[in-house]
C-alpha cells in the first residue's frame, strides 16, 4: 500500500520549507539591519560603554 502521506514525507517536505524560509530571511536586508550590519547606525552599533544600562541607556544622574 502506497501511502501519499506518509510521515516522513511530511516531515521531509517541511523541512525543506523551513530551510528554505530561514536563507531567505537571513539573506534579507531587515534581518542585516536589525542585527546593526546593514551600514546604518542602530540601537546596538551605538551603544556607549560608560553607559550604566546594557542598552546604552546614561546614568539617571546624568540625565538632565
């Protein structure tokens, strides 16, 4: 008996979707520019290292 959907043709199949989602999503240019590699100043290329947050946020007692 020859089944169409058998499990591991599913699971074969959706792996490959998958595979195929993530090149494309880690390719794009939102994805370099939300990781701060897209040649624009962000969030996490800016950061200041006298910063008293993680984030770059200044001291509350620096702040005016």
């Amino acid at each position: 008996m020859d089944r169409a959907y058998s499990r591991t043709r599913i699971v074969i199949m959706l792996s490959i979707i998958l595979a195929l989602i993530m090149a494309d999503h880690l390719r794009s240019p939102t994805f370099a520019f939300n990781s701060g590699q897209g040649n624009v100043e962000t969030a996490l290329s800016q950061r200041d290292e006298t910063a008293c947050a993680p984030c770059g946020a200044p001291c509350p007692s620096t702040r005016d």
